[in-house]
C-alpha cells in the first residue's frame, strides 16, 4: 500500500515535530515553509556576521520527562543545547530577583525577598507537580471524541481533579491579603512572558506550571533557538521526509469538507491526505478565503530589538537573560518592561570577533502600529521613540549599554507579518486565563489539523511540542 501523504504547512517547532512523528509511524511527509530556514518564531536569522534569534531566546522540556526529551528518545536524536542557570534575573526598582535551577535556592530566594508568603508558594509547587504529571501522559485538551474523554480519564488522577477548579480561577485568587512589596508585579512580569497574561488574568494551574519552568531546566542553544528546528530538519531530510523552503502555500483546494490539494506562490502544486497546519486559526481562515474565526483568542505583538553589543562594556554580566520593569504602578509591557538576552559567550559562532549578540523584547499592542502602516512618517518616529525607550529601560540593570550597541535592528508587528506570516504579527501564543478557552487541533476540515501556539498548552518550545504530540495522534487516528 502507497503510505499516506500529510502536508505540513509551516516550519516551526510544531510543524517540524508533528512532521517527525508522523513520519516516524509511516507516512510520507513534506514541510512547506515560506521562509528560508526553519523556525518561524523560534527562528535564527544571519545578519552582518551575527546570528539573532527571531524571537524566543530560552528553551525549556529537556529534561527527563520534558517533551524535548521524549522527542529524542523516540527520534534517536541530541538537542543542541545546555542548561542556563540562573534562568534569568528579574529587576524591578530596589529589587532583584534571581530565577534558580534549583529549587531549595529558589525556595530561599522567596522567603528573603517575600517573607510570609510560604503557603502561597507550597500551592503554586503542588499545582504545578500535578500539570507535570498530567503532560507526561496523553492529554487530549479541549477533548473532541470519544476516544479524547477516555485518554482523559486514565490521565486524571485524584489530585489532578481536585487541581482542576484552578483552571478557571486567576493566580492572584492564591495571593495573601497583603503580599509583600514586589511579589504581585514580578510575578505579573513573568506571567506576561510566559501566559500572555497577568496574575488577575491567567489560570491558577497554567500560571503556576509557567512559574515552575525555570526549575525544570531552561536551556542554551547553541548557535540559536533556530538550531533546534535545523536538528529536526536534518532528522526530517536523513529519514525520507522532504522540507522546501521558499515555498508559501497560498491556496488549500477542498472538496467534501476535506483539503485534497496544496499550491504554493511558487507554482508547486501538492496533493496530499492529510494537512498539518502550523498556522495561527486566522492564518488558516485566510489560506481558505474565510474571514477571521470568532473564536481567535486576543494576543499581543511584540516590539524587538536585534542588537550588536561591544563585548567589554558587558564583560561583568552575571546572567545572560534579564528582565527589566522600569515603573510597576504602571500597565507592563509597551517599553515599561522588557526582556533582554545576550548570547551564551561560550557560543562564538553567535557574534563577530570582540561582540556579542543581544536581544531586547517588550509586548505590545498590534492596533496601533497597524493604524501607521500608511503615514511611513509617523511609523518611523513611533520606531524611534520606541527604540529610545527600550534601551533606557535596558539601562537601568544594564548601565552603559546604548554606548556599546554598534548594530541595531528594530522590529514590530509589521515586521512580523511579513516575516512569520502570522495575521497582525501577533506572536507568543493565545493568553492562558482559562481552561475553557483553549483550543484542539480539529479544524472544520476533516483532514486539517492546527498545531502550534494556538492550540493547548500553547506557547513555548516545550508546549508547541506537546501540542504536536497530539496532532500528530490526530492525525494518525484520521488517517487508520
């Protein structure tokens, strides 16, 4: 029998797993991806000697257990890759707060800089212990057949039932009365980062998962978060796959409510039996001429800065990952707080000889920088503005900073689109405020399945795989 043929439409961590699973179980698999290397927002791009991550900087579900690893296992595979410790540092006005591996360090780093909130981080260790627990066996979330509410059921365990109230309740609900000074906005500004929302807003059991992630191991990539997809891309092409780049697919032809046939802008026409679509809903709604999906869930861009960096000025570093809030009474985000990487500075391959390769981020809203797509005037001046606000926030845990950059890259929601191809430039995953807004990999379609940040866990390296895992069994389901 003629093995089936599933076309994967993008590659991201999502699309390259899901494609490695599928052709691992037997069929023939083939990865379109517009650009001109993997990645997509966890990509790596060259630029006058320097190799800037696109967008992620930190990567984590390595260690044993973590999906990375399963992924290897099963795969036979090594991930470029090795542990950062601390994870990052998190500076707020007269407070700095160290992000350790280890968690008796961590637990000691809580109670010097907020003292008497111990009850509220045993419940955050024990939720989070128990979505661990939960994401190492088959978790078919929102569940969609009968065979999902089966796996779900052999994946609850006592624990995880009485956990589960806390997908509909915020984080803040675990709060003290009085938290300390501090504790609500540096929880906020991890929140942001990791669920796209604040501790009102995200799910009690999401957010403390989210909050857990730097003591199950954040790593380096060597040569830049891209390389993880070139290492499933190399898998992919070694084992009878084919990857093409340069290839956007702009039309799915459909028949009986089911995709038969892919074109690309290139000419390249594809028929296949199965699609996985490494889109956002939107992205997918316009591929097949629909307006927007209803049920997109709100997102954030984001507000980037690619920057070459003279090595001495940043010689006495003593993490490469900082987060930085420059006002707490103010709304995050919007330069107000940001996240900065530098490359690991054992990975000389990332930046020319004497300097290093940087990266500063801020959330920000889509709408307006959208509104001056046609005044290139004023687009230009709200860069500049937002340039000149990042670095003085940069500054104040970095001091000396703007003095050192000798290259620097701008990017926003527009530069995202054209890049990423994702509507808006909306980028990190829909906001995990409950449970009952996520969604599966099922499309309207009967053969196309989403997979990526939109679909549960959401957002990161780590949950886009897990996400893959179970479009990949969709898929498979489908298919036999």
């Amino acid at each position: 029998m003629k093995p089936d043929h599933v076309a994967v439409i993008g590659a991201g961590v999502g699309g390259l797993t899901c494609a490695a699973l599928l052709l691992l179980a037997g069929c023939k698999v083939t990865v379109l991806e517009a650009q001109t290397y993997p990645g997509g927002s966890a990509g790596t791009f060259f630029h006058k000697g320097y190799r800037f991550d696109a967008g992620a900087t930190l990567a984590g579900g390595f260690a044993p257990g973590g999906p990375h690893a399963r992924l290897a296992e099963l795969l036979g595979l090594e991930w470029p890759v090795h542990l950062a410790d601390p994870a990052w540092v998190t500076c707020l006005p007269g407070l700095s707060v160290t992000q350790w591996h280890d968690r008796a360090r961590w637990r000691e780093e809580t109670a010097r800089l907020f003292p008497g909130t111990q009850t509220f981080w045993d419940w955050q260790e024990r939720l989070a212990e128990i979505s661990w627990q939960i994401s190492a066996r088959p978790f078919p979330w929102p569940p969609a057949s009968a065979r999902d509410f089966v796996q779900l059921a052999r994946a609850l365990s006592p624990a995880a039932l009485l956990a589960a109230p806390f997908g509909l309740l915020p984080l803040s609900a675990l709060l003290p009365r009085r938290a300390p000074p501090g504790l609500r906005a540096c929880l906020d500004v991890n929140l942001l980062i990791s669920a796209q929302a604040v501790s009102r807003q995200a799910n009690a059991l999401y957010a403390s998962t989210a909050l857990d992630v730097p003591r199950r191991g954040m790593n380096h990539v060597r040569g830049g978060m891209g390389a993880l997809s070139e290492t499933l891309v190399r898998w992919i092409r070694a084992n009878g796959g084919t990857v093409h780049y340069r290839q956007e697919v702009v039309e799915m032809a459909t028949a009986n409510r089911r995709a038969v046939r892919l074109r690309t802008r290139q000419g390249l026409e594809l028929s296949c039996d199965a699609v996985a679509a490494n889109l956002t809903p939107a992205a997918l709604a316009a591929l097949l001429g629909e307006p927007a999906p209803r049920r997109a869930p709100p997102g954030w861009g984001a507000f980037v800065l690619h920057l070459g960096i003279d090595s001495a000025a940043i010689a006495d570093l003593s993490t490469e990952h900082i987060q930085v809030v420059a006002d707490p009474a103010q709304p995050l985000g919007e330069c107000n707080s940001i996240f900065i990487s530098f490359n690991d500075p054992q990975d000389s391959a990332r930046a020319p000889a004497g300097m290093r390769a940087a990266t500063l981020s801020t959330h920000t809203a889509a709408a307006p920088w959208w509104q001056l797509q046609r005044d290139p005037q004023a687009y230009a001046r709200r860069k500049e503005e937002y340039t000149r606000r990042a670095l003085e926030t940069a500054e104040l845990a970095v001091p000396g900073l703007r003095a050192a950059v000798r290259l620097c890259l701008a990017g926003t929601p527009l530069t995202y689109q054209y890049y990423t191809r994702r509507p808006l430039g909306l980028v990190g995953g829909f906001p995990q405020t409950s449970l009952l807004n996520a969604l599966g990999p099922r499309t309207r379609l009967h053969n196309v399945f989403l997979v990526g940040d939109s679909i549960f866990p959401g957002q990161s390296t780590a949950g886009v795989t897990l996400g893959a895992f179970r479009c990949a069994a969709e898929i498979l389901a489908h298919l036999r």
